[in-house]
C-alpha cells in the first residue's frame, strides 16, 4: 500500500492537481496529502472534505480534479490507517466508483493489496440463483423464430460478421435513409466462456466479488419517476434483489439492477472468465467499454439508441431484446435533449393515443439464452427486458 501511496505521489497527475489545487479550492487538502507524515484523521478529513465536493451539486458537473482528490485521500488514508478487509476494500471501491479515472489503477492495485477474500460478514446460500431459467429458456425458445436472423457463431467468419452485419447498408429504405449495420444472434459465441457455468453459481460469485461496493439501480428504468441509484456490496445486492422473497413490487420500482457498470475493471476476477470476442477488433483497435448487466427477473431497459457498435453476450438467464431500424425513429418519440436517445414510448405497454405513429413502428426480436450473443448496431433501438435472473456483458466499440 505505502508503494501505491508514493507512486501517486510522484505522478505528474498529482504534481498538476497541486499546481491546480487554489483554482478549486483544494489548497490545504493538497498539502496534507503531499505530507507523508499527515496523520491518518488529517487523510480521513480530507476524503470526508472530497466527497461533500462531490455531492455539492449535479453530479454530472463535478469537478473532475476534486473526483481525484477524493481517490487519492482514499488511497492514502487506508495505507496510513492500517485498515484492511471490508473495510479498506469499501473504501477503495469508492475511490473507482465516485473518483474517476485519474488514480483508477491506483485505487485498483490497492485493493488487491489489501483484500481479504472469504472476509464475511454474514451467512449466505450456496448454489444456483438462476433458479426457474431452464423452464424459461425451453418456454421462450418456441418462440424464437420470425425476429432477428439467428446464425451459429462458430459458422460466421470475421469477413462475413462485417460484410452481411457490421457494414451492411439498405439502399432501399424509405426516405432514403441508408441503415448502417443489421442485427443479428451469434449463437454459441460465450459457451465456452468460464462464465457461462461459474456465475450461475451464487457462492462463486459471493466469494469473488461479495465485498465489492457497487452502484445499483433501483426502480422500473432509469426514465422512471421513482428511480434512483445507491451504494451496496455484491453480496448485499444478491441478498436483496436475488435471494429468495426479493424486493418486488406490481410496478417494478424496487427491482434492483446492476446496469452498465465497469465492473470487470474494479474486479478484474471476473474479467479472467470472460473473452473479448474478435468482431470487437472489426474497428479502431477494440472495446472502448465493457459494461455488466446483472439483475433479477424483470430487469428493463427502456428503448434507447447507442453510439457504438454494441455485442451483448447473455451468460445466464434469459433476455428479450426488441429492436426498431434507425428509419423507425419519427415513430420512437424520442425525449427532449439531453436524452434525446432514449424513447417516451413504454414499449411493453405503448399508449396510442398519446404517442399514435408507434403503431406503425416496424420492429423485430430476438431471444438470448446463455451462451447467445447479439450484435446491436450504432443508432438502432433497442428495448431490453429479462425474463429470468440474468447477467449479461456488453462490448462498445466504434
């Protein structure tokens, strides 16, 4: 830990926040934690100073040298007080959730220096938690024919993936909007993955990652009025939302998700049982993020367009993916900027009379079971829904 502490404090990342540290008022903050001889309570001062800054306002405007200031005094403060097991790892957790990616790696290298696994505090359950997903995946997969093209991943070279998918055009779509890319289910291309047989297993992943803190969602989607976001441990989020008697409600507004979330980098345990696929590479040199998606059954995510090229690998459970063409937009409502990318419209259950072009909307769908993957193109609709406890990855790339 004391390695990690002084290599932050040689960077030139750090040498910048003290040139900086009077234009956002971080002064004295900087000069406790350029001390090497600040006492543990100074360091705690100063991440307690950090995260008040970071809850100050919109988090979407914080300042991101006051993110690194707030990692930093993590790190220092967990070398200095000796602190280890849930404790520390809580605490550097919090550094990579809320602090940014300026000391990342640091906050990352100083968790597996202090990490105790095994370290529980509580009596959890072994075995499956993906109960009931193999009566889903036999109920669904009778009805997985007439959506997106579904072809067999060992039987779909690179060069066919880009010329029938990745680069497709549609010369002859209305209005003469030309669609980049078509949809399609490489099925197979996770199941040799480690992951497919390990995560179903609620112990496996209790013992790899139970003490890690990380942000869950709460609420039908993230466009709901009653959503909202919280702090937890894996395992706390586990006992919740996915051992037996979860939180539910008629509405889905305590469903609890762990949507697109880093979290093979702030846990790179996992990251070992997972593969980048080689389609990925199909672009300017690889995934630019690879997020998680785990949650119980009813997990959403409202239809929504995304940027990037998008593969979403299912590794357990069972997920419908609904997916409007890039020419279907008039009819997608979108809300007003900056969430112009995401719908009005409730795709399960639309109301016609407020939003009446969606009758028209052409869509098509696809079923993921474990092992499945779906390539999603950039600016294609797509609303997303699990039908039993699932996990699932996704790859971006441009």
């Amino acid at each position: 830990m004391d390695a990690v502490v002084d290599r932050v404090r040689r960077s030139e990342a750090f040498a910048s926040l003290k040139r900086d540290a009077r234009a956002f008022g971080a002064s004295r903050a900087m000069e406790i934690l350029s001390d090497a001889k600040s006492s543990s309570s100074a360091l705690d001062a100063v991440r307690t100073l950090a995260h008040d800054a970071l809850h100050a306002g919109r988090w979407n405007a914080v300042d991101e040298r006051w993110r690194a200031v707030y990692a930093m005094s993590a790190i220092a403060w967990t070398a200095k007080s000796g602190t280890r097991g849930a404790k520390a790892t809580r605490a550097l957790d919090l550094a990579v959730v809320l602090g940014g990616e300026t000391f990342g790696d640091d906050a990352r290298a100083a968790i597996e220096a202090t990490r105790v696994k095994g370290d529980r505090d509580i009596n959890v359950f072994s075995g499956r938690w993906d109960v009931g997903v193999d009566e889903a995946v036999a109920a669904r997969a009778t009805r997985a024919t007439g959506g997106v093209e579904r072809r067999a991943y060992a039987r779909t070279s690179m060069e066919t993936f880009y010329r029938e998918y990745m680069a497709k055009r549609d010369d002859a779509s209305e209005n003469g909007w030309n669609e980049l890319g078509r949809p399609v289910v490489l099925e197979g291309l996770a199941t040799h993955w480690p992951a497919v047989a390990k995560w179903r297993d609620r112990a496996y992943l209790d013992d790899a990652i139970g003490d890690r803190t990380v942000p869950v969602e709460v609420g039908k989607t993230y466009v709901d009025e009653h959503w909202s976001q919280k702090l937890m441990t894996v395992r706390e989020f586990m006992d919740q939302y996915l051992g037996e008697g979860g939180e539910q409600s008629e509405q889905g507004r305590n469903v609890g998700y762990l949507a697109q979330h880093e979290l093979f980098e702030q846990c790179p345990e996992l990251k070992r049982d997972i593969e980048t696929p080689l389609y990925c590479s199909l672009g300017s040199g690889g995934p630019c993020a690879v997020n998680a998606w785990f949650g119980p059954a009813n997990t959403e995510s409202p239809a929504h367009t995304d940027p990037k090229h998008n593969i979403l690998c299912q590794i357990v459970g069972v997920k419908r993916v609904r997916l409007f063409a890039p020419n279907q937009t008039p009819r997608m409502y979108p809300r007003e900027p900056p969430s112009s990318n995401t719908s009005r419209v409730d795709v399960d259950a639309p109301d016609l009379e407020q939003f009446p072009l969606f009758a028209d909307a052409e869509f098509v769908d696809a079923v993921l079971t474990p092992g499945d993957a779906i390539y999603i193109p950039p600016e294609w609709w797509h609303h997303v829904v699990a039908d039993t406890p699932s996990f699932s990855v996704s790859f971006w790339w441009d």
